[in-house]
C-alpha cells in the first residue's frame, strides 16, 4: 500500500478540504469542519477518468444524501419528544445535533479503493451506522465477495467463519458467541449474505464485518474475521478440477446407460451434477488442510479426497516431508501400538487380525505411499482408513493421529 499524502485547503473560517492521494490514479477528497456542519463532503478524484470519478462519487453522494435524508428525520422526532418531555428550545439548539460523515480508509492501490463512510448519530450515542465501499477503479464497478472468492463463496466463508469462531472460543474463554459454547439458546452465527459488510486489507484478503451484538453481546464489540485468498483460490481450484472430472465421468455413464438400452429421459430423470462439499482440517498462513467429500450417485458411492497444501510453494505436504525419510514405518508401529491400545481400552473395538479372526482379510501391516491424511491443529498427521479397510464397517472410519515429536525420537 502507498504511503497517503495529506493537503489541505482553507474554505473558510472553519472549514477545509483534505486531499488524500492514495495512488497513481486515485486521491480521496473528504471536506471536514472545525465545526460540525451539514457541509461536509466526500468524493473520489480519479487521474485522467472523469466518467469512472462521476460514477463513483454519484454512488458515494447517493448514500451520503440518502444518510443525512433520514438523519435530518431523526432528528426532528428526537427534537419532538424532546420538547414533549419537558426539554427547551434553547436546550435542544445547544446540542447542535447536525448529519455527519467522516471515511478511513481501508486498502487502496491503482486497481482497489476500499473504504468506510462512519455516519454517526450524535442524537443517539449508541449508534453509528458504517456503509463499506470496495470498488474496482480500472471498471468502477464494485468488487464483491463472489468476484474475489469464487461462486461458492458463501459456503466457503461460512466453514471459515465457523472454525475461526471455535478457535477464539478455545483461546480465550472470554470470548461469547451465541450459539456456540454453553448457552445455545439464542440464535448465532448461521450465514453470510451478498449483502454481508466486508472491506480489503493490506494484503488485499476480504475482511468480514459483523456490527455489534449482530452475532455476539454488546461487550465483545464489532466483530472482524479475515477470509485469506490465497487458501480459498486453492480450494476452489481443487473443486473445479474435481468437477471438471466429475463431469467427464458423468458423460462416460450417460454413453454406457444410452448404449445399454436407456432412454434419454431416463437419464435425465436421475439429474446428476458433480456435487462438492469440503471440510477444513486446519489452516495457517504456510499450511492448508482439507477434505473433499463427494457424492457419485452414478457410482454408487461417495469419495473424499484429502488435501495438504504449503501455502508458501504450493506444493502438496507429504507424510515424508512431515515424519522424515522413514514416515511409513514410524507410521506403521504407531498405528500397530495404537490399535493394541484401543482394543485394551474397550474390547468391543474391532480390528482385522488382531481381534477379529472370522473375516479372510487381514491385519493391518502397513501404510501405503499414497496415504489418506490430513493436518491437525497441533500440526500433526491423522492416517485415515476407509470403512472396511483395516476394520468391520460397524467401526466406520478409523483415523490415527501421528505425533511428529514422538516420531522424531
């Protein structure tokens, strides 16, 4: 971001203009008195385009007008029962209660102006309405969550939301969100919209913005959570990718099913679509980990893909990269100790070959190179097994945390 560049003005006896240059093509202008004043403007200055600058600054002067419009009606109704309840004239004029609006500013550079209008309202002190402006200054069109996270941004900001939410909670007690936690009985964090506040920050990551006691009491404050982009561009690769197989495999099924006597309507009728859902495991600024469950109805069965990505390189986190050269036998005696363990713990825990003798298959021997894991929040490899795997169906899905000090030693 480059450095803003403060100049001012004189106007008059009270009041000035400050220009703000916020980059090569773009200066902020915001009027401001020593006085309060129904006077105060803000606009936009755009370098050599006059059409994006009358644009913008339309946009801004609409909400701006559409704010004093309904200010200057509060308070005539505040004046009303003002005087109503025994107050004066006089008294009422010395409170000098006037429409105002005052921008900071978020995040610019020559393509993004991202900023807030705080239009406060002297005549209630507990409220401050805040209008959140990101705009594209090569198109003058507002940047949106979808253009900057993709078409499954809600559900993607949710999951993140969600696990931020449960991550501050674990770290500070103190921390009270409802819906979450002891009290469940008021209603919490469900969902964003695409009418959701957010703004840009420094390293142009959408920041969500919840007013106060919208999804928390009073006391915890207005309420930030930052969407990294570089994590939800690489999800949404892997989903599109997943989708742009899914649609190949669907073509191969509707060829097989017309070549074996189905009708087209028949086809139809089953509606297949490539259908994604994704779990976070956990996420840092170097490390993301997540999982792809994905239905296949014209397979008859769901698969789920696992994903370890270094944010730094991009490149896929292995078991090797995380336990060492020798991660499948660290791996295998850890997952063999564990198992003996589990059945020792509760011998209603199932295992092929170790206490399970009536199935063919047999006991678990090792990982293999290709392993299903994922990251937790301590760092470590959990190896996942399907169901059926190294157990009865009846144990599901059997997972095995790794612990990388302990394989170290």
């Amino acid at each position: 971001m480059k450095e803003g560049i403060i100049m001012l003005r004189k106007i008059n006896k009270y009041a000035f203009i400050a220009t703000l240059i916020i980059g090569v093509n773009c200066n902020l202008i915001s009027s401001y008195a020593t006085q309060p004043t129904t006077d105060s403007k803000i606009s936009v200055s755009v370098k050599n385009n006059k059409e994006l600058e009358k644009k913008i600054n339309n946009e801004i002067n609409k909400v701006i007008n559409d704010y004093k419009t309904k200010a200057i009606k509060d308070i005539a109704e505040y004046k009303k029962a003002f005087l109503e309840t025994g107050g004066t004239e006089k008294e009422f004029n010395a409170k000098n209660l006037k429409p105002q609006a005052n921008y900071e500013l978020k995040y610019s550079d020559d393509n993004i102006l991202s900023f807030v209008l705080h239009c406060p309202e002297p005549w209630n002190n507990s409220l401050s309405t805040d209008y959140y402006y990101n705009i594209d200054l090569k198109t003058g069109k507002n940047i949106t969550l979808n253009s900057l996270l993709g078409d499954d941004y809600i559900n993607i900001v949710n999951k993140d939301i969600d696990n931020q939410i449960k991550e501050r909670i674990a770290k500070d007690k103190n921390s009270i969100f409802w819906g979450y936690g002891i009290d469940k009985s008021i209603d919490g964090f469900k969902t964003i919209t695409s009418e959701t506040k957010f703004y840009i920050n420094k390293d142009k990551n959408p920041v969500i913005v919840f007013d106060k006691s919208e999804i928390a009491p009073g006391s915890m404050g207005k309420l930030e959570f930052v969407i990294k982009k570089a994590q939800v561009d690489k999800i949404n690769k892997v989903i599109n990718d997943y989708k742009t197989k899914a649609n190949k495999d669907i073509a191969e099924y509707k060829k097989a099913f017309l070549e074996t006597g189905g009708t087209e309507k028949q086809f139809n009728e089953k509606n297949f679509k490539p259908q994604v859902n994704y779990e976070l495991k956990y996420s840092d600024d170097n490390i993301l980990s997540f999982v792809l469950h994905c239905p296949e109805p014209w397979n008859n069965t769901t698969v789920e893909y696992y994903y370890n990505i270094d944010l730094k390189t991009g490149k896929d986190i292995t078991l090797n990269s995380l336990l060492g050269n020798d991660y499948i036998n660290i791996a295998n005696k850890s997952i063999d100790n564990q198992i003996k363990e589990r059945i020792k713990a509760n011998p209603k825990e199932v295992f092929f070959g170790y206490n399970e003798t009536t199935f063919t298959k047999q006991k678990f021997k090792t990982i293999s190179e290709n392993q299903k894991f994922y990251i937790n929040k301590d760092k470590n490899p959990v190896i996942v097994f399907d169901k059926y795997e190294i157990a009865p169906g009846s144990m599901g899905q059997i997972e095995f945390v790794i612990k990388k000090d302990t394989s170290k030693k």
